[in-house]
C-alpha cells in the first residue's frame, strides 16, 4: 500500500476521523501504562482541587495546562519507548538515550506542574 497525501481528509472531517486512533491510544495507555495511571489520577486531583480553591481563572488554567502538559510528556515519552522497542529489543546506546531523553521530558513537564503550583501557593496562601 503506497501513501497518497492528496487524498487526505481536512479540516473537521480529519478530526473527527482521527478521534478513534486517539481513543485507542488513550484505552493502551490506561491499560498498559502505570506512569500515565499515576498521572491521570494526579490530573483529577487538580481538577478537585481547583473546583474548590478560590484563585482566579488565570491561576486555575495555568494549573490545569502544567497538569495536562504532565500527560503529554508521558505520552510522547511512551510512544518513543514504544517505536524503540518495535524497532529493537537489543540493547544499544542509542536506543537507551532515546528513552533517557523521553524521561527527561516527562521529568521536566513535573517540574514544571510544581513551579505553576508554587507559584500560585506563593501568590494566595503567603
């Protein structure tokens, strides 16, 4: 089969039809992934938080964006980890700094979740 970029769908139509990939994507990863699980739940736990928390829509949006780019880290890290594997199982340099590099993201999207935290905790509570 021979891939035909002028027979693409666009727009909406392309959305719409991409939407059951991304739901499967989403069932695999609460299936089969336990850092995405952890996330998730750190993702509701936000969502709880701020429904009660009296700070402003900003705050609230910043918050929930950090959450959600936690999420994205981790998938982006899992889909490299994944075409690693499909790849090769055989242990190679290369292949391990891939998926180091994946870890950093996913570390660095914490860190950033924390700093927006802080910083809203700073600017409300002290």
């Amino acid at each position: 089969m021979e891939f035909n970029s002028n027979n693409k769908p666009t727009g909406l139509r392309r959305i719409w039809l991409a939407l059951p990939n991304s739901v499967k994507g989403f069932k695999w990863l609460i299936n089969n992934e336990s850092a995405f699980k952890q996330e998730i739940i750190m993702v509701l736990v936000t969502i709880v938080i701020l429904s009660f928390w009296n700070i402003t829509l900003y705050e609230k949006f910043a918050i929930f964006c950090a959450a959600l780019l936690v999420l994205f880290a981790e998938i982006i890290n899992t889909a490299i980890e994944v075409t690693v594997d499909r790849i090769s199982y055989e242990m190679n340099p290369l292949s391990g700094l891939a998926k180091d590099l994946g870890s950093a993201a996913v570390f660095i999207s914490l860190l950033i979740f924390v700093l927006v935290w802080l910083t809203v905790i700073y600017q409300n509570l002290l």
